[in-house]
C-alpha cells in the first residue's frame, strides 16, 4: 500500500513510448513499468491506458515538448499534465530520491546500465545526458521532479536514506569498471582516478566504500 501513486509518460513514435508508474512510500519510489512500444498514435496510447485500468483521476506527467498528444489524452478524460523538463535539475533531484526495482522492469534496468553523459573532445563528462535509450529515465524523471519538487525541501532531500540494495550496488559497481578501465588508459594512479570515478557515479564516501567492496570481491580489483 502506498501513500500515492503517479505516471510518468514519455512520447514516442520510432522511438518507445514509456509510462512508468511510481509508487510513494515513506520517501521510497518503488518503480514498475508499465509499457514500453514503438509505433504507438495517440489514440493507441488511450487505448492502452484504459487496458492498463490507469484511473481518470490519477496524475500522469507527460513529456512537454508534445502539447498535442498530452492534450488529446486529456480530452480522453485522463488526469495528465505537462512535466517540467529542466533536464539537469530533474536527474540531480531524482538522484537524491531512493529508487527501488525489481527484476520484471526490463527496459528500466537496462537503460540504467546504458544511461551516460555526454563528454567533451578531451573526455571530460558534461552535464547532459546521451538522448539514446533514455525514455524510461526520462518517463521517471518527469513524474518524480514535477510531483516532488515543491514538497520535498533540502533538507528532507540531505536526509534521505541513501543506503544500496544488492541490484544498485551492482549497477554502480559496473560503471565503476567502466571509468576505470577508461581512466586506466590515461595512466591516472588510484589516487588520481578514484575521486574523478566518485564524482562520476554521484556518490557519498561510505557508498562508494561500498562499491569498492563489492568491486574487489566480485572482480578481484
């Protein structure tokens, strides 16, 4: 049972459309896809919508670059309203928020293993995400920043409970590999790398410890 539960929506056509519904629970989201196709006009997302039994009243938050089809879902007789899309803002919000998925949210999971930023000629990362498999995080991101933004203060955001579960820390052990072995190349020492990687990844010093961990029992490193 959770305090509430929103949607977020994101419009595509050659590309997936993804609706994610986000569960709220003592200041824990609890995500669960729920669709995820291409070639969708906006009379079959209605469609799939009521084969869904999504309730009229529930609040979706749609992607705003698509006035349109957020309207003709409106006219449907569907709660939905446009999300903000400050895109650098919404990832540093959600990134504070504690995500939970499970292993039936395919697409999910594998756009976060695949979600990057962009770098610069000299590979330094920038502060803007690659627009490839990104519309299940973008879907995330549309409900929870707008839903949440004005009720969750800094402080209750600095609160947070930012412990791993199994499925995260494995996530972030993976990317970690990752920067290494790019950093590795660059003939960085541990002492050089190790900083730039959790800065990267976002993550406190006793998660990244944890990382760590998990990284020299699983791979020897």
């Amino acid at each position: 049972n959770y305090d509430e539960i929103i949607f977020g929506l994101d419009f595509g056509y050659n590309n997936p459309t993804a609706l994610v519904q986000i569960g709220i629970k003592d200041r824990a989201c609890y995500l669960k896809e729920l669709l995820y196709e291409r070639k969708l006009t906006n009379s079959d997302i209605v469609a799939r919508l009521e084969a869904l039994n999504i309730p009229k009243y529930a609040e979706i938050y749609g992607d705003p670059a698509e006035p349109d089809k957020i309207e003709d879902i409106f006219r449907a007789g569907y709660n939905i309203k446009p999300a903000i899309k400050s895109v650098k803002s919404g990832i540093d919000f959600v990134k504070r928020l504690k995500l939970f998925s499970n292993s039936s949210n395919i697409n999910i999971n594998k756009e976060v293993n695949t979600y990057k930023w962009k770098e610069d000629k000299d590979e330094r990362l920038l502060e803007e995400p690659v627009k490839l498999y990104d519309h299940s995080m973008d879907a995330i991101r549309y409900a929870l920043f707008t839903h949440l933004k004005d009720r969750i203060s800094e402080r209750d955001l600095t609160s947070f409970d930012r412990s791993l579960n199994e499925q995260t820390i494995k996530i972030y052990c993976e990317g970690y590999m990752e920067l290494k072995y790019k950093y590795l190349q660059k003939q960085l020492t541990d002492s050089e790398y190790l900083p730039m990687i959790q800065e990267d990844l976002s993550l406190s010093k006793d998660d990244f410890r944890k990382i760590l961990a998990y990284a020299k029992e699983m791979y020897n490193y």
